[in-house]
C-alpha cells in the first residue's frame, strides 16, 4: 500500500532519510504543502502546458504571497501564519506563463536565518529567549498577502508595516512608513480598494480593545487615520467594506490572559456571540453595533448596502476557529485535519438594528469576487471547497467553487484527493462587462508540482482552459492579486 | 469630514508594550566633564552610536532595580545634544554600585519619547549592556553594568 509519505518522497528517498542530517529528515517529513521553498528563491522558469491553451487575451502577472519557511535545522515552526513570507510572480504572455519566487527578505527572517532557528515570535510561535524584539516589524514576516500601490508591491502581514517589493525581480525595497507619526502602526493584510482607488484598511489591536483605521490614497498617501475602541478584544483578520461603510466582524475569539505566543492567548467563547460593529467611512465616531449568533471567520468575499440601507456580506464561517493554536502548528507536520468546517454564508444587517446570518450547506474559504462589482449587489462568489474525496493533509480545499447568492445555484470543479487548492483570483476579461477568468493554482501532490489553472469564471465545471505545471512544487500560498499587462 | 486623532485616546501598555522610557530631564550637557581622580568614586562614560547627527540624546541612569522598573526616579538623568554620530556622554562622581540607562535619541529634540498612536516609540532607542527590548524594555538585571570606583565604559548604540 501506498503511503502519504511515499507518495511525497518517492521510495529511494525514504531508504536515504537514515543516513541524513537531522535537517534534511525534518525537511521531508514536512508535508509538500508546507515544505520549505528554495531559500535563495525560484529564478524565472518557464511552465509546461499540460492542458488546453491559454485563452488570446490573457496577459499581465499573477503575483501571490504566503509564508514559505517552516523548517530551520530539526526546528518547525509554531504556526503555518508564521513562516517568512515568499512572493510568487507567474507571468502569462502569448499564451505562455513563467514562475519565479523570493523571500521577502525581512528583519525576522535575517535574524532567524543568523541564529539558525526560529528565534523571532509570531502569531503562535514563542519569541526564544533573549530574542530581540524592539517593536512589532520586528517580527513581521510580511508573509499573508499583496496590495499592488503604484509602482510597487507590498507584502502585507497583520501586525506590521507593509513590506516594499519591486514586482519586476520581487527584490525587497524594505519597510514602509506611511507617515513619520504613524510609523510601525499595523497595516492588516486585507486592505480593500475602494471603486475611487482609496485603499481602506485596519490594523488589529493585538491584544487591545482597538483597532486602527487607515484611509489611503492611491499613491499611498495618508487620506485620513484613526484609533477606535473596540468592546472586545476580537483576533482582527478579515474585514469588509461598503460605499459608506466600514464592517469590523468581532468573533468571540479574544484575547483572555495574555501569554504569549499570541494565539495561545486566544479564548473561543462563543457565549459572547458574533458582533458587528459598522463604521461611518466619513466620522470614525459613527457607529452601529449588530449581534449575530456565535461564529468563527477567517475571510469576507466583500460586502454592499441595498437601496434601503440593508448591508450585505459574505464570509466563509465557522462552529469554531479552524487555525488556533494547536491546528495551526499540527497542520504543518502533517497530522489530517480534524475540527470544524467553513461554510459559505452571508451576514446581513438592516437599519433597523437587527441582523442575521444565512449558512449555506457548502465549504468555503478563500473567496473572492469579480474587482468590477465591488460594493455592489451582485449574485457570484469564487472560494475553494471541498471535492469528493478529501485530500490527505490538513488542508481540505481540493476544488473550486462558484456559487451564486441570488439563484443559490452552485457549480464547481473537483480536483481530486491528490491536489491541494489555492485562492483562485477573478481576473475580468478584456472587453466585456462581466466576463472573467478565474485562475487558480494548486499544488499537485502526485506530480509534487506547483500547477496554475485557468478557468472561464461562468463554466468553472467545464474544467480548466489551460494548466501549467511547474518543475518546482512551491508551498501552498495565501493570497494574491492579478496586474494586467 | 472628522476624524478621531490619536489624542482622544491612547492604548495602555499591553502586549505590544509601551517602552516608556522615563522622559530625562534636561539637566547638563556632560562632555568635557573631567574625569573624577578621587579613587572611592565613579565614573561611567558611555560612547554613543547614532545614525544621524541632529536632535538630542536623553539618558536616564538608574541605581537599583525598584527605581528602573518601577518607574522611580534616575540617579542622574542627561540631555547630550548630537553633533555627530559617534559622541561620548561621562556621569561622574557616582558611587560605586549597579547601574542601568534607559536612553532615546529625539531626533526633533522636542524633549519627549515620540510613540505612534498605539503607544510604540517611533524614535530609536537603547539601554546600557547591550540589552534588547522583547515586547518591553529589558529589565534591570539584564541592562545593569557593574561600575566599580575608577572609570568603566559602556555603550549606547541608537543604531536601527
């Protein structure tokens, strides 16, 4: 019988784990989603078409981030949030598509690639002792997602300042400090662009009933700023954004006795309930709270108010948090998933104060919508889910979905237990109106390659237009954003 | 439009702490201060790493660990204007003993530790023996240097 791990390794390379370095065996037991990549980055190399043809039209880049370094010497790190930050640029041009990836070369990586292990605190991994930590950037392992600002790329974490990458070689430009009196203030990893261009974003409070509002301009200058108490110490992840509104979801997931690492530090209590609380985008002071029953979330798709004010959202919600502490750090070593499912649902808040949450039956996480109907009533959300038979590790996405909120239609396309599904992203097609490709990369464990799929956003069930395979299988990333050529 | 500043409230100290560095009060510029020649005294001189030449730094000294982490006053506490990057600051006169600094360079010299709205320092840094912050300032038995009578050298790098 096949095992997960012969599948990964191959048989010689399981004869050999005996004669190798404690380093080298920790490397392979990792499982592929979650090995170390290349720590002096992928050159750019070309794909191989293993399917179909690339759509005429299709051009520009695919740049997506996540954490890459799970293993130093016999060490793992705490959590998968907490890997150093790897960008990935797949480049497609007349019909062909490259991939090249680097480090973001930051100050928690320099110092835990000097001390040879994982020294530097995270999201659920300890800070060795004597480490230095003089401010929060300092453990910023700019490694959850993107946000494309003018000429530049920034890795985004959630504590930090956004990293600078330079998108054409994803060189590391450093740090940015938005403004000298706002310098080292968390800047989340899931700012939201507004149709106008401002970039609307949050940074967490960590700990503290807070959250901080950032208001940027296109060019990334500070539009507008400020603190706003929270009534609870929620873990800030992923938020929404309306025409008018800001939507900070707070999920009874708080910050009891703090005792680091951070998620350790976080208590589920779902008597608390799911509460909203709704911003005025012109007066931070104006506010609304709403209650929904108790839930956990990672991410929103995006979120619009109807003609009668009735705000609307979806979000991928759970019983319980799924990456705590302890499935954060088992997911990386290859222990199968257990715990609650993440379901497709809409949180929906009236002006009358009252609110509910419509849960759909059907797995969901990385969501995303077409950019073009961004604070609009629209029908169509993109994630991940669940095929038919359930991939080995962890991580349980392993088809793409597309489900519509205003036909409750749902149409998807299974990529079968050997394949690990990424967030796909909604690139429109040139041309139309609401036209649009989805392109989605996974991580095929049998080839052990990296894989980027194009989809026709409406027939995702007809399967993939085209498929590039990578010689490199790079580890299972966050998020991304497409720049049109 | 209007907006809250970040005066209408700040954070307390928590996770991401605070390091409060108490303000220094101004009191004498000490170079070119001469060096104590009586024996049963002290004298500790600290060379100053920056990396730019404006401002001032401001160095708190503290004789026990009850006056340095429980927010008690200095024995001594200094402004030295920077004129260049590489400065000396000499306390003398000290009685022989444990001591710890808490410095920080204001760079726009306006006397006080800047902290951006969540009450983070956003102007450099340092204490005596090379302690590193972790979340917070490090705490007196990891920044105290030991300054027998006689003359003992220590540092203070501002440098990022």
């Amino acid at each position: 019988m096949t095992t997960r791990r012969d599948l990964l390794r191959g048989g010689a390379a399981l004869l050999a784990g005996a004669a190798l370095p404690a380093a080298a065996q920790a490397q392979q037991r990792a499982p592929l989603g979650f090995h170390n990549a290349p720590a002096a980055g992928l050159d750019r190399e070309p794909m191989r078409l293993v399917q179909g043809r690339a759509p005429a039209g299709l051009s520009g880049t695919l740049f997506r981030n996540g954490p890459a370094q799970f293993r130093r010497g016999d060490a793992t790190i705490g959590h998968w949030f907490d890997g150093d930050g790897f960008v990935r640029a797949f480049r497609i041009s007349e019909g062909q598509c490259t991939l090249s990836g680097r480090f973001v070369d930051t100050v928690k990586r320099r110092r835990d690639a000097e001390a040879g292990t994982f020294v530097m605190p995270g999201f659920g991994t300890p800070a060795a002792p004597g480490a230095p930590v003089s401010s929060p950037d300092d453990a910023n392992g700019a490694s959850t997602a993107l946000l494309s600002v003018q000429d530049q790329l920034w890795a985004l974490w959630e504590g930090g300042s956004p990293y600078a990458i330079d998108p054409s070689d994803l060189s590391t430009r450093g740090p940015v400090t938005l403004r000298d009196d706002l310098a080292e203030m968390p800047f989340s990893a899931h700012p939201k662009v507004s149709p106008d261009g401002t970039i609307w974003n949050f940074g967490p409070g960590f700990g503290q009933p807070a959250a901080f509002l950032w208001a940027l301009a296109p060019d990334g200058r500070v539009k507008a700023s400020g603190l706003i108490k929270l009534p609870r110490a929620s873990y800030l992840h992923d938020w929404a954004v309306t025409a008018t509104k800001l939507i900070l979801p707070l999920q009874p997931w708080v910050v009891g006795r703090y005792s680091p690492p951070f998620a350790q530090s976080l208590a589920w209590r779902p008597e608390l309930d799911l509460q909203v609380l709704v911003i005025d985008k012109a007066d931070f002071t104006k506010q609304k709270l709403y209650d929904l029953p108790a839930g956990a979330f990672f991410h929103t798709a995006d979120a619009y108010e109807e003609a009668d004010g009735t705000i609307r959202f979806d979000l991928c919600l759970s019983e319980e948090p799924v990456l705590d502490a302890d499935r954060g750090a088992s997911i990386l070593r290859g222990v199968p998933r257990t715990g609650p499912e993440v379901k497709m649902s809409m949180a929906v808040l009236r002006p009358d104060g009252s609110a509910d949450l419509i849960k759909t039956p059907y797995t969901a996480e990385f969501p995303v919508i077409d950019q073009r109907l961004r604070s609009q009533p629209r029908g169509d959300v993109y994630c991940v889910t669940e095929g038919a038979v359930r991939p080995p590790w962890g991580h349980p996405y392993n088809a793409l979905m597309r489900f519509n909120w205003q036909t409750g239609k749902r149409t998807s396309f299974d990529f079968g237990a050997n394949t690990l599904a990424e967030e796909p992203i909604f690139v429109p097609k040139p041309g139309t109106a609401d036209g649009g490709w989805l392109l989605a990369p996974t991580l095929n464990l049998k080839a052990s390659a990296t894989q980027l799929h194009v989809f026709d956003a409406q027939r995702i069930n007809d399967g993939p237009l085209a498929t590039w395979q990578s010689s490199t299988p790079l580890p299972l990333s966050f998020h991304g954003l497409w720049v049109g050529a | 439009m209007r907006y809250p500043t970040h005066q209408n409230f700040r954070l307390k100290a928590g996770i991401v702490a605070s390091l409060i560095i108490a303000a220094a009060a101004c009191t004498t510029t000490p170079r070119g201060e001469a060096v104590s020649d009586q024996p049963e005294t002290a004298t500790l001189a600290f060379s100053l790493k920056m990396d730019v030449a404006e401002g001032a730094v401001m160095i708190a000294l503290y004789g026990s660990a009850e006056a340095y982490d429980g927010g008690g006053e200095p024995v001594r506490a200094v402004r030295v204007p920077v004129e260049g990057v590489s400065m000396r600051a000499t306390f003398t006169d000290l009685e022989p003993g444990q001591y710890a600094a808490r410095a920080f360079h204001d760079l726009n010299g306006d006397g006080d530790l800047n902290t951006n709205p969540m009450g983070r320092p956003i102007e450099p840094f340092a204490f005596s023996n090379g302690a590193q912050a972790q979340f917070g300032p490090p705490s007196f038995a990891d920044a105290a240097i030991d300054v027998p009578a006689g003359e003992t050298s220590g540092v203070l790098d501002f440098r990022r």
